[in-house]
C-alpha cells in the first residue's frame, strides 16, 4: 500500500470530508502551498491532505514527478503555441500507462487516509493541479468507489483513447483553467471536455483570463464551493 509523505491540514473541529490535493510536474507540496492557504479559510469540516511525489523529477532534483514526462516528449512540444491541439493529445497519449499506474497508487493512499479519519467515498474529493490534475482525473474516475467530486485544474486527459475502458466510476467533476496557460495549453480545453461529456460525466467549467499556468483565489473559491456545497 502506497504511504507517501504528506502535509495534512484540518479546517475546523473534525473533520467531515477529506480533501486530496495532488501537486504537479516537477513539483512539491510547498510549490502549491499559495493555494492551500488561500482554500483552507474557504472550507468547512474538510481535511486537505497534500502528498509528496514518490519521484525525483527529471528536470530538476529539488522537486517532484508522478512520472516523466520527458520520456515521450524530451523537447517539450506540448509546450509549443505552434504545436497543433491533435499533435498534444498524441504525446499525452503515451502516458495513459504511467497514469494508470500512479492512480491505483494514490487510490491505495486515499484507503489509506480515509481509514484513518473515518471518512468515506461520499464525502472524499480529488483535486490536482497540472499533471495532478491528469491523475485527479484518473484516479477518481478508475475508483471502484464513486468519490464525492474531482477537481482538475489546468489538466489534460493522457491516454485519451484508451482511458474510456478503465472508467467505472463517475463522479462530479470541476475543470479549472487559465486562459493565458501556455503550458498546458488552454486551446486543449475543449477536447478535454467533449471526451469527458462523451463518456457521460457530470461538470462544470471555470475559466479565468489573464491567468498562466498557477492557480488564483478566484480558482480556490471555486473548489471551496464545490466540497462545501456537496458539488453544487
């Protein structure tokens, strides 16, 4: 069972809903600590639990990865404004495996946090930014279990055309993305959506304009409202 290092914060009292956060490429816990501060005042009864990357990433040994993302793409051409929407979708293609495996990993850590503060499916939620955002949405939606929401912010579905069949799960889901993001790029958006409502999941899309490839206050209220509100 996975037991990765994390940060845990508690909003008040004890906790009634646990709350995942998954940091991103080439990343850590305290690179997305910005946002954790600025969402723990927005949220009520919720434990926000941050895990390390089992990963030294390959860019940069100071920070984290889930996997590489080199492997596929070593010059970066998803980065590139003139790479087309369709030649991004084929690179993310490839890492459909890497993201099925670090899933069922993050899914034996969440059995593992739930057991731990009693909490259970119904009232768990997922969120991840940029490449956790891509296993936010595959660890939430190959969960045997139908978890209370995923949130992905400034994602994109990897192995797209294979994801469908490992689907069993379909809970809410809430898409963040910044308008000036260049490096997920914001044009991605659209496909992502149109694969997600095809395979019949349930969202609602925010977007924010003049916004890179971090996230704002405006994004942290939105995932506040979503846990608070039960989804809606």
């Amino acid at each position: 069972m996975s037991n990765y290092k994390k940060n845990c914060y508690t909003t008040n009292g004890k906790p009634q809903k646990l709350l995942l956060f998954i940091h991103g490429y080439n990343g850590s816990p305290e690179a997305i600590d910005y946002a954790i501060q600025a969402l723990l005042p927005k949220l009520k009864d919720t434990m926000v639990c941050v895990p390390y990357a089992p990963q030294v990433c390959e860019k940069n040994p100071e920070n984290l990865q889930w996997f590489s993302l080199y492997q596929f793409d070593p010059e970066s051409k998803f980065r590139d404004s003139q790479t087309p929407t369709p030649q991004i979708f084929d690179i993310f293609q490839n890492y459909g495996e890497s993201a099925l495996k670090a899933a069922a990993e993050i899914n034996d850590f969440v059995d593992m946090v739930q057991k731990q503060y009693h909490i259970d499916d119904a009232h768990t939620y997922i969120c991840g930014f940029s490449q956790g955002a891509m296993l936010s949405l595959y660890t939430s939606l190959t969960r045997k279990q139908k978890i209370g929401g995923c949130i992905a912010i400034a994602g994109i579905v990897p192995g797209m055309n294979d994801f469908s069949k490992h689907i069993v799960s379909k809970p809410p889901l809430l898409l963040l993305h910044g308008e000036d993001d260049g490096t997920v790029q914001y044009k991605t958006l659209p496909t992502t959506i149109n694969f997600l409502l095809e395979n019949g999941l349930d969202l609602r899309v925010h977007t924010h304009i003049h916004l890179a490839h971090q996230m704002n206050e405006a994004e942290m209220q939105h995932v506040a409202d979503f846990v608070n509100d039960g989804q809606r």
